[in-house]
C-alpha cells in the first residue's frame, strides 16, 4: 500500500512538473532550472560538509551529469510537449488544423510570435544593431539597448518590445536596467491604421474567418495576454482592435 501512495505521488508530481513546463516560455524555464541547480548544489555541498561526507561529492557529479542532459533533451522537446498536453485536454496541437495556433505582429524593428496555447513570446530584430537575431538570443543589456533605438524611431516597436520584456523577464526589469517608462500615451495609439491582413495575423486566423472564430480567437488570445494576467495594455489594446477590424462590415 505505501509503495503504491508513493508510486501515486511520484506520478502527480511528474504530471505537474510537465504541466508547469509546457505551459512556461523556455527562457523562464531555463532560469528557474538553473536557479534550482545552484542552490541544490549549495545545499548539497553544505549537507556533505556537515557530515564529513565530501567524498559523495565526486559521485552526485557524476550523476548529475546525464539529469543535466536529460534537461536539455527536454528544453528541445518542449514543442512536442506543448502538442501532446493539448491533445490529452482534447484541444488541438500547434500543428493541427483545429484552429489558430499563433499570432504575429510585425513593426519596423521586429516581428514577434505568440504561442496560442503557452502564451510564450518570440521575436526576430529587423532592423537596429542586432538585425537578424533572435530576442531569445539577446540579453537584458542587449535588449534594453535595442529599446533604446526602438523608442529613438519607432513607438510602436518600443511599445512591443516593452510589452516582450514584461513577459519574459518580469515587471522589474526596467529597476534592474535603470530603464525608465516609454512614454507612451495609450494602448490604442499603436493599433491604429490596421489592415484586416494585419489583424488576422494577430488573431492567428486565415482568410474567411466567421465572426464567431474572431470572437473565439479574441477571447482566448484575452485569457493569455489580458493586462490583470501578466500580459500588457499594448498587447490587449491590438488584440481588440483586431477583432473589430475584422467584424466591421
């Protein structure tokens, strides 16, 4: 009986490791993972120290190793995670044709993607001194400095990147960077001007889509991005112009 509780636990504590994992944009994975390592090596290193075991220490590296492979294996499988949750929850995967899966917005400075189902944000720099490379790729000081140039030309691309550093690497990146706010007057401004192609890239729809797949599409994109849920005024405020560009006869 114990072992099948512990088997029971083992097993739900699985469950919700990879729940947790699929539904957390990769950079914020990666850190979390690797603030865990660190302190579990430091609690480890102080256990060993206190028992006079240091000697385990050269055998927990050893084992450490291939659990640090196994990581990464499952960083790299994260989008067939992703598509294996949404099959179990009855809901299609990002390759399935069951509806929109993801958004694009594209400014001056970047094009950015969101995954429907994780909410996970990625970017590509279009122009500025790093064109061509991933935001994932870039660090905080290199972001912060790609602001700089966005808000020097383009408001709309420093409003998205902002709202991309508020999702990723939380509301005090600005304290940590001594990045002050942009300025920027409302959430409205920067979706003005969209064209229905524009606004279907947004939704994540395809041409021909009914009223009641915008509405659906917006209501779920609003689930994930909705401002009193870690999203941003900007993201909210293009979200729902989009949809009433595309319902307006």
């Amino acid at each position: 009986m114990v072992r099948l509780v512990v088997l029971l636990a083992v097993a739900a504590g699985v469950f919700l490791f990879l729940r947790w994992f699929v539904r957390t944009p990769p950079q914020k994975v990666a850190r979390i993972l690797k603030r865990v390592g660190l302190w579990t090596a430091i609690g480890g290193l102080t256990a060993l120290a206190a028992t006079g075991r240091m000697n385990w220490i050269f055998a927990a590296l050893a084992a450490a190793v291939p659990l640090a492979q196994r990581l990464m294996v499952l960083l790299h499988l994260a989008p067939y995670l992703k598509r294996l949750m949404g099959m179990l929850k009855g809901r299609p995967g990002a390759g399935s044709s069951g509806g929109p899966r993801a958004s694009t917005v594209t400014t001056r400075f970047l094009r950015m993607a969101l995954d429907h189902e994780s909410g996970a944000l990625s970017g590509e720099v279009l122009e500025g001194p790093y064109r061509g490379r991933s935001l994932e790729s870039l660090k905080l000081e290199e972001l912060t400095d790609l602001l700089t140039a966005c808000r020097a030309s383009d408001p709309q691309s420093a409003a998205l990147l902002e709202a991309y550093l508020d999702r990723v690497h939380g509301n005090d990146w600005r304290a940590r960077t001594g990045t002050g706010a942009s300025g920027h007057t409302g959430p409205s401004a920067p979706a003005s001007g969209m064209t229905r192609e524009q606004a279907r890239e947004i939704l994540g729809l395809s041409p021909g889509a009914t009223p009641d797949e915008v509405r659906a599409a917006h209501r779920h994109l609003m689930q994930k991005l909705h401002p009193d849920r870690g999203g941003s005024d900007y993201l909210a405020a293009m979200i729902n112009r989009a949809r009433d560009v595309l319902l307006k006869e």
